[in-house]
C-alpha cells in the first residue's frame, strides 16, 4: 500500500520555523524525485520545492529560496522528506503537500507527480 505521511505543520508567528516531515512507503521511492506543494485557500496549488531520488539536486521556487531547504533520507523501506522552513512569512500559509514522481530527475509540475499525500495545514500569523 502506497503511503505518504505528512507531519509537522502548525500555527507559529512571522519569523518562526518549522519543519515539515514525509513518510513515504509501499513502493520503491528511493527511484523517484519528491516534492512539496502548497495550496492557499482559493489559490491553485504551487511548487515549494523539489529534490531529484539520489538527492543530489533540488529547486526551490522563488518565493521560498533562501527561506526553506528541502532533504531526504533515503532509507531501504521508506523515504522521508524534509522541508526546513526559516523565516516563515503571512503568505506562506497553506496546506502542504508531500507528493512523489516516477523519474529521477528534478520535476517542478504537479502532473508529473503520481503519489500525494493528505497535506498538512501550516498557518503563519502577522
């Protein structure tokens, strides 16, 4: 059974940091290239941050470098991801989504991922 467990969102204040974390399982997810995305209330959902299956390569989007890292942890059965975020801003608030795509390679759009997990809520006051 494929699985991916979002953990670690919350309510913090401007300027704070949290970190984001993914458990992924029920397929061999050390082969494909994990992302996070966000989605704001009436908004589409949006690229965060993508790391390719050896890790070796990430992006980030604009609105989040130098702000949030993305990392994983390749182990035998379950991969997890990470998302550090630093100085966290109002219009980071959304729900986030930990999703994982077929290829190697770094993939920024979400039709090339094919496994999402639920999401979870990261709300950041003023």
């Amino acid at each position: 059974q494929v699985q991916l467990v979002e953990s670690g969102g919350g309510l913090v204040q401007a300027g704070d940091s949290l970190r984001l974390s993914c458990a992924a399982s029920g397929r061999t997810f050390t082969s494909y290239t994990m992302g996070w995305f966000r989605q704001a209330p009436g908004k589409e959902r949006e690229f965060v941050a993508a790391i390719s299956a050896s890790g070796s390569s990430t992006r980030h989007a604009d609105s989040v470098k130098g702000r949030f890292t993305i990392s994983r942890d390749n182990a035998k059965n379950t991969v997890t991801v990470y998302l550090q975020m630093n100085s966290l801003k109002p219009e980071d608030t959304a729900v986030y989504y930990c999703a994982a795509a077929p290829t190697i390679l770094i993939a920024t759009t979400h039709w090339v991922y094919n496994s999402w997990g639920q999401g979870t809520q990261v709300t950041i006051s003023s």
